[in-house]
C-alpha cells in the first residue's frame, strides 16, 4: 500500500472527535465530560488565518494527545485508569491552545470575538 496512503489515513484517525473515543460502558465520568468540553474548545483554524509554525505545532500537539489517549484508554485497567488519561488528555489540550495563543499573541495576532448586540426592540 502507498505510503502516503497510510500516512493520511493515520492523520484522520489522530484527528478523531473524542466522542468516538467514549467508554463502552455509557456514563460518562466528570473527567470525560470535561475532557469533551476542553475538545469543543479545540480551535477549528488558525489564528487571525495565518497558517504558520505555530498553527502546524499545535494541531500536531493535539493529534499527538489523542493518540496518547487511544493508547491509554486501551491500557487502563480499571476506571480510576480512564479517568486519569481523559484528566490528562484534557491537559494536553488546554495546554496546546493556551501556548499557541499566546505564541500568535506575541507575534501580534489576537483570536477573533464575536459580539452580539441586541436589536433594541
């Protein structure tokens, strides 16, 4: 099989939601639920749209801590096991955004906000 075949088939694989990561006995423990809500905050594209090291370093911090978490999801043994890889995973991805912002924030680049105004009525 080719090369870059695989190579691309493993990066869709990393780049998983985690829902598809879930436990396989239905409820959902605090940490998994907070690890799902850290995921959500996953940022969808670079900063200010410039793709740029830093994009290309975080989006590969967060494939790295979903593949960290497969594997540990795989080797835990008890839930107290799965509690602490999502703990850990949702660690790592608040950890990548927090550097990644504040990398694109000290090359002069800020995240962009929405606001909403009401229409007064």
């Amino acid at each position: 099989m080719n090369r870059s075949i695989i190579r691309t088939a493993l990066a869709v694989v990393a780049m998983a939601p985690v829902a598809a990561m879930a436990n396989s006995h239905g409820a959902m423990s605090y940490e998994e639920k907070l690890a799902a809500a850290e995921d959500d905050m996953t940022l969808p594209g670079p900063i200010a749209g410039v793709q740029n090291k830093y994009w290309f370093n975080y989006r590969t911090d967060i494939a790295e801590a979903r593949k960290e978490l497969a594997r540990d999801l795989r080797h835990a043994s008890d839930a107290e096991d799965e509690r602490d890889a999502w703990d850990e995973y949702r660690g790592e991805l608040a950890d990548a955004r927090h550097d990644y912002a504040k990398e694109m924030r000290e090359k002069g680049y800020r995240p962009g906000q929405v606001r909403v105004y009401g229409s007064g009525r």
